[in-house]
C-alpha cells in the first residue's frame, strides 16, 4: 500500500530565498503549522508548496514566514 497524502496543496510566493539554507529554514517554520503535511520550499522559484489536512490561515502562514526572516508576497 502506498502513503497518499490527501490533503489540500496550496502553493504561496515567498521572496528573499536564495540557496537551500532559505528552503530549509522557510520549511521548517511552515512545517510546525498545525495540519501541515509537507512543504517544498525552493529558493530559484521563490515558490513554496504547503500540502495540509486543511485549509491554513494566511496569517499563520505569514507569520510563519517571517518567523524564517523571509517576506511571504501571497499565493501564487
């Protein structure tokens, strides 16, 4: 049996990432959410994509991103 992540995929802009530390540092802040199921950060996009069990709050997210020292620019 394979582990399909059901879930709602949202995909935000963050701007400042620039190499993997960035990634890391975005994902991890965003990865403590509540219902957060996987985040993929990458710096040469400057797209992060959230998977959660349920719809997030942008706040929280904006939040979270700033936490990381970068500037969420909104969903993508």
């Amino acid at each position: 049996m394979t582990s399909q992540t059901n879930g709602i995929t949202t995909v935000y802009t963050v701007t400042g990432m620039t190499c993997g530390h960035c990634e890391g540092a975005v994902a991890q802040e965003l990865s403590a959410l509540a219902g957060v199921t996987s985040v993929a950060a990458v710096a040469a996009t400057g797209l992060v994509t959230v998977v959660s069990a349920g719809p997030l709050d942008d706040e929280a997210v904006r939040a979270a991103v700033d936490e990381a020292g970068y500037e969420l620019a909104g969903r993508a």
